[in-house]
C-alpha cells in the first residue's frame, strides 16, 4: 500500500485588527496533494499565498475552498481579493450565516468593474469577470461542512462575545488532525474538536498586561488569555500547540509561549507568517 498523502500548514497571515508589516492578515493555509485549503481571508492573503507558492516548495497548484470562522473583518478583508485571484477557478466560500450576503455584496460592489471587464474584448478580462460572478457561498453549521479525496472539514461552534455565530473548524487530513479554534474565549468546544489532536491552532492574548475595566471585560468576552489556553491545552492534549492570531500587547512572541509553558507541559509554538508545519 502507498503512504497516506502527506498534509503542510503554511501561515498565510498571523495579525490582527493592530496592523503589523511583519503580520498579514488571519489566515490559515493547508496544503494536500497540490490543493490549498484556506482558513480565514484577512488583508494580504494574496500575496502570502503567493510568496507561499514560489519560495517554499509546497507544491500549490490550485486554490480549493475558503472557509471563513466569523464574519469579523480582520478574518474576511483578503476575500475580495481571492474572489478577483487570476489563476484558481471561481470562489467557494463556506462560512457562518450571513456569508452568502456577505459574498453577494461583494459581487454588487464591482458591478460596473465586471460589465467593463466582459465588454473589453480581452480574453483574460472576460475570465476575470466570470470568475467572480461564478463564485458561490455556503452557509455552514455544526457537522461535515466539506469534503474530499484530501481532506474532511467539520465545523464547530465556539463563543466570541457577541458574535450569534462563529465556528471553529476541525480538519482530517490523510495524516493528522488540525483544529483551529477561531476567535473564541475558552470553549470545551474546542477541547473537544480536539480531544488529543496533532496540531491546535488557537487565538490568544497576552493575560499579564494591565488594561482599563472595559477593555478587560471586552477581551474576557470575546478572547482567550494565555492562562487559560494553558489550561484548555490541557485537557485538549494536542501534539503540539500552536498559537495565532496573537494578540502581544506588548509583549513578544517569546513571553506569550513562556507563559502558556508555565501551565502546559507539551510542545508550544508561537506562529509566524509564512511558517509552515
């Protein structure tokens, strides 16, 4: 028998709505025999993938489907720019309710761009302009959202303030077990998706600063500190942890590990764009 296709992980963005030139936007890549699998679209997505595809030898070929955790704009900015990306055929976006709206307005904001396209006479414009007509979204909902002969994605809902919905996503690849947490404030949900995974990629932020009440209620709401990531990685038992979307205030990558390790005995990784794993 051949072994199981081997899956990479490549961070395609690590920020957040704190704008950093070292940090594009949330996103995720997962990359199986040749197709990219996207997590979340912030600003500069595009160009990640694009730097991904000629420096890292990752073998991306195509672009496979988006799937969005929240409808929050640091993880939806870089999808007009996938829905205009040349070279993949037409967007399948999957994401929470509010995600086909969402993408039909995108389609109206350049009505005009796609009638001037398709009348340009240029091949390459035409293309472009029935791309992004073609594209189409899904709204998703706990269980199997998506699946092939690469991979099963599964949604599951996670808490974030007062959000109605978001999801986390756990992926099967054909050899290991990814779950990504989404923005979310701690969440059996997540202990469960991952429940000794190989890899869980969480959100977090710094739990030794020093914020006003409001901004302390407003992140205990909505994030998760990185006490009790510690404490959800725990009870999750993944291989290794890995953290994104990473909210410094102040501190470097380094302090953030340090104290998730204070609590959590296994491996813990602070991500970094264009890492891949």
């Amino acid at each position: 028998m051949s072994a199981p296709a081997r899956s990479a992980i490549v961070i395609l963005g690590d920020g957040t709505p704190i704008l950093s030139a070292e940090r594009s936007g949330t996103s995720i890549g997962i990359v199986v025999r040749g197709t990219l699998y996207i997590f979340d679209a912030g600003p500069g997505v595009l160009r990640r993938i694009q730097e991904a595809r000629e420096r890292l030898g990752l073998g991306i070929q195509r672009q496979g489907p988006v799937f969005v955790t929240h409808l929050h704009s640091d993880h939806t900015l870089g999808v007009p720019e996938l829905l205009y990306y040349p070279d993949a055929p037409s967007l399948m976006l999957f994401g929470p309710p509010g995600i086909e709206a969402f993408l039909t307005r995108l389609q109206e904001a350049w009505t005009e761009d796609r009638h001037i396209r398709s009348s340009s006479g240029m091949p390459s414009d035409q293309r472009l302009a029935e791309r992004v007509t073609a594209a189409k979204a899904q709204e998703v909902k706990a269980g199997v959202v998506y699946a092939d002969s690469n991979l099963t994605v599964k949604a599951f809902p996670v808490p974030h303030g007062t959000w109605q919905h978001a999801f986390g996503y756990r992926i099967e690849a054909p050899d290991r077990v990814i779950v990504i947490s989404g923005d979310t404030r701690p969440s059996e949900a997540v202990v469960e998706a991952c429940g000794g995974c190989d890899v869980l990629f969480h959100a977090v932020y710094n739990a030794e600063n020093s914020l006003p009440a409001a901004d302390s209620l407003y992140f205990g709401r909505f994030h998760t500190n990185t006490r009790e990531l510690a404490d959800l990685a725990t009870r999750a038992r993944p291989g290794v942890l890995i953290l994104y979307h990473q909210i410094f205030m102040g501190k470097r990558p380094a302090e953030l590990v340090r104290q998730v390790s204070a609590r959590f005995r296994g491996p813990v990784i602070s991500a970094r764009d264009l890492d891949v794993y």
